[in-house]
C-alpha cells in the first residue's frame, strides 16, 4: 500500500467526487433544473453567465423549449428563477469537467513516473472510457427533454444514474485492490451471496431511477398498503397495454417494482449477515457486514419516510445519499469476501 498511496489517494477522489457529482445531480432533478442548460459546449460554458445581457440571452434561448413553453410560461417565470435552475445544472456539469480534469492530469503524470502497474494501468484505461460514457449519457438524458415532452425520459435519466453508481463501484474496486495487496482464499458461499445482493441492489438502483424520473413517489404515499386495504394498487395493472409495460413505464407498477425490491435487497443481506455466522471471518470482513446490517435498514427507513411525506427535497436528497453509503458498504463487503 505504501508504494501506492499517492494512487489510492487519487482513486479515492475520484470516488468523492463522484459522490458529489450525484448529490448535487439530484439536487438538480428534485429542483426541476436539468434542463436549463438547452445546449452542450465542452469548454465555452464551463462558466455561467457574467453579465445581465447574457443571462437574458441564455433564458430567451430556454423560452424555446418546452419545459417553459409548456409549463413555467404559466408560473410566473422569472429571470430569477431561472437564474437558479441554472446554477444547479451548470454546478452538476461544472464538477464533471472537475472530474474529468481530476482523473486524466494526475493519470498522465502517474504514468510517466511509472506508478502505476500494467494491472491498474489497464483498469484505469476502462475507467477513462466509463468517464466519457458517463458524459456522453447526461446528454443523451437532457436531450430527451428538449424535443417534445417537457422532462426527461426516464430510462435515460436511469442509465445516467445507474451509470455513476456503476463508475464510483468500480472506481472504488480498483482503489482497494491496491489497498489491500495480499490474496487470501475466497470464501466462496458467502462470496455468491454477495453478488446477488449486489445485483439486486443495483436494479434497486434502477428502478429509484426510474421512480425519480416518472416522479413516482408522488403517489400512492402509504406504507405498507399502497392505499388502503390494497398492498398492490389497482392501478398497477391498468396504467399500460402489457404487465411489462406497466412495471417499466407506469407511474404505480415502477413504484411496486421498487417497494418490491426494498424487501428482496433486505432479505439478501441479512441472509448474508446470518450465513457469515458459520464461517470465521477477518475484522474487515465482519466490520463489513455489520456496515452493511446497518446501512441498509436506515436506507430502508428513509425510503418508507421518504414515501410517506411526498418526496420532500431533504429526505429524496438524504435517500440517494445513503444509497451511496449502502453501494460503498456492499462493494467493500464484496471485495474482501472475493479476495
């Protein structure tokens, strides 16, 4: 570890920065800002706008789509309020060409001093490429605003987020290989486990993709009845043509789907913590687990809180935080079950 910490240090950035980067993109989706920014330049708007005559001329570029066309021509839209929309997605972008900056500057300067082994090198190289996908994504999303339908599609919105999930994951795994050097034998049981847990876990992450971008959680706001006397509301089956179409595109099926998968990720991680009883486990890996017990019932609790109160700004924020903290868990969990 010693030899590497000056890339552990730079890894584990990326990984904050990542963190950041989500935190404030869901900032940006909880505030209805994400498609202020009607266009893309690589460098002409890495800053805002410095003077009024440009900010006017950027807001009567947005009175063109129909996010203001359609529904903040009714609102009493001012400049000023746009002003703030305008700040959290030029925030979410602005700390992209961070990111971006922070991973390829010290990666160049890494790889002429020779730290970097062929292993990592080679891990970093997918990294790159996540990186630019990542980008390439949040367009993709922001565009499917702009055409047509005042919001974005939500299977794109949840592949930008998924996608940053997946990226801080990976980018986490490769920081840890180099923290921990030494292989010792997997435990091969609990090993499988994981990575169901793990699995489930990220199309839980998915589907809370799915439930921001169709603004799902406005609905049925009761627990554990979806209204009541029904635990699977009627409108589940009636939204779309096909039961597929309504678990994927139906405001109340996603949100079932979810509720669902709460339970599943639950049972996986507990049936995880209780088969883990049988093997003796290392101080990380048991340090682990109980991160993970812990993690996952608090993120359990603000999903149910989060239902309840209609998806207030600070309990939806605190909810895609601690999904974090509970991917963090998991992947650490994973790692030293795997090696």
């Amino acid at each position: 570890m010693k030899n590497n910490k000056s890339v552990i240090i730079w890894l584990l950035s990326g990984c904050f920065l990542v963190f950041v980067m989500v935190v404030v993109g869901g900032i940006t989706r909880l505030t209805n800002s994400g498609l202020s920014m009607t266009d893309w330049h690589l460098v002409t708007d890495t800053l805002p706008p410095l003077t009024e005559v440009k900010w006017q001329e950027a807001f009567d570029r947005y009175k063109q789509f129909p996010e203001y066309q359609k529904i903040n021509i009714h609102n009493d839209f001012t400049l000023s309020d746009y002003k703030f929309i305008y700040f959290w997605e030029w925030f979410h972008r602005f700390i992209g060409r961070i990111i971006g900056l922070v991973f390829i500057v010290p990666f160049f300067y890494f790889l002429a001093k020779k730290k970097i082994d062929k292993a990592t090198l080679n891990k970093c190289f997918v990294l790159l490429g996540m990186g630019a996908l990542q980008g390439f994504f949040g367009w993709f999303m922001v565009k499917s605003g702009l055409i047509d339908n005042p919001d974005v599609s939500h299977f794109r919105l949840s592949l930008h987020l998924t996608f940053a999930f997946l990226t801080f994951a990976y980018t986490l795994w490769v920081a840890l290989d180099l923290i921990y050097p030494d292989r010792k034998e997997a435990i091969v049981p609990l090993q499988k486990i994981a990575r169901f847990a793990l699995v489930f876990l990220l199309l839980q992450i998915v589907y809370g993709g799915f439930v921001a971008g169709l603004n799902a959680g406005l609905i049925h706001n009761h627990w554990p009845m979806m209204s009541d006397g029904q635990f699977i509301h009627d409108s589940v089956f009636i939204e779309q043509k096909t039961l597929l179409l309504n678990l994927t595109e139906g405001k109340s099926g996603v949100q079932l789907v979810h509720r669902t998968l709460a339970y599943v990720v639950v049972g996986f991680i507990l049936f995880l913590y209780f088969k883990s009883k049988k093997y003796q486990l290392s101080s990380q890996q048991q340090n682990g687990l109980n991160a993970l017990v812990l993690i996952v019932f608090l993120q359990f609790t603000l999903g149910v809180f989060t239902l309840l109160y209609s998806v207030p700004l600070w309990l939806g924020l605190t909810h895609q935080i601690v999904a974090f903290f509970l991917l963090t868990a998991m992947t650490y969990t994973l790692h030293r079950l795997s090696k």
